[in-house]
C-alpha cells in the first residue's frame, strides 16, 4: 500500500501558493480585509470584555482595581478571538481547505458568538467574583448557593449583553462572507506570470 503524504503536501503547498498569488493580486482595501480581518473580530471581543466587566463591576459594587481587571479583560479576549479567527475561517480559506459560503459565514458566525462574545462575558465572572471577594464589595454566598447566586447575578448582564453579542456574530459572520466572495474574486483573475509547460 502507498502512502501518499509526501504528495498531498505537494498538492496542499502548491494550492496555497496559487491561492496566495491571487490575493496578491487583488487592490489594497480588498486584501486588508485577509490580513486584518480577524484583528477586527478581535477588538470586537475585547470590546465586548470591557462592556461584561464594566457590568459585572457595576453590579458587584467592585471600585478598586480598575486597570487589573481591565487590561485583561481587553487583552485575553482580544487574542483568543483573533486567532480563533485566523484558525477557523481565514486559514482554511487561504489553505483551499474551506470553498463553501455557507460553511464560512457559520464559522464566522460561531467564532464570533462563542469566542467572541460569549467568552469574554464569562470570563468577566470569576475576574469580578475574585475581586469583589478580595475587597469585600458584594456578600458572596457560601458553597452551597454558589451557582444560583451567579446565574441570579449574571442573568440581567447577558440580557444587557444581547446587542453586543448579535453585533459580533453578525459581523464576524459577515467578515467571513466577505472573505469568500473576494477569494472567489481573486480566483477568477488571470495569472500574467503563469507559463504553461
């Protein structure tokens, strides 16, 4: 039996290759939007950091510390939400691994909802609940009603959260259309240096 690796990295190496040449090819606007596409999902998500944590101290009555729940609030979401991005919608496209529009706006569409903004909310929970129990802002309950406490708690905020978690679905789910329709842009132009032989 054969084993055909080495040849289906060929095959994958010269796909990327034509793929990347026509990118290149495409106007400047048009390219930006490969190369920084999933750094804007990523400020999306830190944005949405921001706002959970803003509400989260808000409620908790959490004063102190302001920068140390912040910066990470911003800075971990932003980075999860741009590479999961790069990895499950960019990249594959790229690679010639995703050709289906309606597979690329779901998984636009995911990564925004689930790493986008649903993490960053969450995250927002043990970093305010941590806080709020250091400076002894809110009462905490003990261990036995700790989970209804926090969805009691979490409830109003993810309700308050609704837009910008439809805003980042849709605009990631969006990114990733957009991304398909210039990469089938980019295919349907000539190569000039291509030579037959």
């Amino acid at each position: 039996m054969e084993n055909h690796k080495p040849d289906d990295t060929i095959k994958e190496t010269l796909i990327f290759d034509i793929i990347t040449r026509k990118i290149e090819q495409l106007p400047e606007t048009d390219r930006k939007v490969f190369k920084h596409g999933s750094t804007y999902v990523g400020i999306n998500a830190a944005f949405c950091g921001l706002i959970a944590n803003s509400l989260f101290r808000r409620v908790l009555h959490v004063t102190k510390a302001p920068v140390a729940s912040g910066l990470p609030m911003a800075v971990i979401p932003f980075v999860t939400a741009t590479f999961s991005y790069q990895a499950f919608v960019s990249l594959p496209l790229i690679t010639g691994d995703l050709s289906c529009e309606t597979c690329t706006v779901t998984r636009g569409g995911l990564v925004g909802f689930i790493v986008g903004s649903l993490y960053p909310i969450f995250l927002a929970i043990p970093m305010n609940g941590g806080l709020a129990a250091r400076y002894t802002s809110a009462v905490l309950p003990d261990k036995a009603n700790f989970l209804t406490y926090w969805i009691r708690i979490s409830k109003p905020i993810f309700r308050k959260m609704l837009f910008p978690i439809l805003l980042q679905t849709t605009f990631a789910a969006y990114l990733g259309s957009k991304q398909y329709k210039l990469l089938i842009k980019a295919l349907q132009l000539p190569e000039p240096d291509l030579q037959m032989t």
